[in-house]
C-alpha cells in the first residue's frame, strides 16, 4: 500500500481551466420547470441569489429584478428559501401551454 493518502491517489477529473466558461454554456434547456417570480411580493432580501448554485438572478441597484433563464436549471432551491414566498416552479409544459 502506498504511504500517501487515499485520496491523494484520486485522479484528478472535472477540471475547469478557462474561467467563465459556464457562462458560455447555456443550461436551461435541461429545466422541468421554471422560477417565477411574483415581484410585487417581492422584499428583495436577496437570499435567492445567495443561495441559487447557478447565479440566475439578476441584480440591479440591491433589488431584484428577473432571472436567467438561459442558465436556471430550474433546481427549486430559490423557491425553498424565499421567505416570502414570492417565487414558485412552475412546470415548463404548463408555461409553455400558457404563453400560447
């Protein structure tokens, strides 16, 4: 057995040397569903974009003002924590079926 660790044995994977490059990958199409977000309830605490794992929400002068789209995967995690409860999911196919 070798005298290093275990996990110094792991070889590396999953590398990401260009930075920024998950802004080049579009990753919304993978969503079932969507955030939407009622803004007139709105307190714009920002704990939704603390805690999205993909920094959907955009942000202009402190307050909230929409969500990316392109990038949400549509996780769940913003509706979870909003204190509010401004934000539900809805599902793609019932959005798609309403906008038309």
């Amino acid at each position: 057995m070798p005298d290093s660790p275990i996990w110094k044995q792991i070889p590396t994977g999953g590398l990401e040397i260009l930075p920024g490059s998950t802004s080049r990958n579009l990753t919304g199409a993978w969503r079932t569903e969507r955030p939407v977000v009622d803004f007139a309830k709105c307190t714009h605490c920002m704990i939704c974009w603390v805690d999205c794992p993909d920094a959907c929400f955009e942000v202009s002068e402190e307050e909230l003002t929409g969500v990316d789209l392109d990038h949400c995967k549509g996780c769940g995690i913003c509706a979870g924590v909003c204190p509010a409860k401004c934000i539900v999911m809805v599902s793609e196919n019932e959005f798609s079926e309403a906008a038309q």
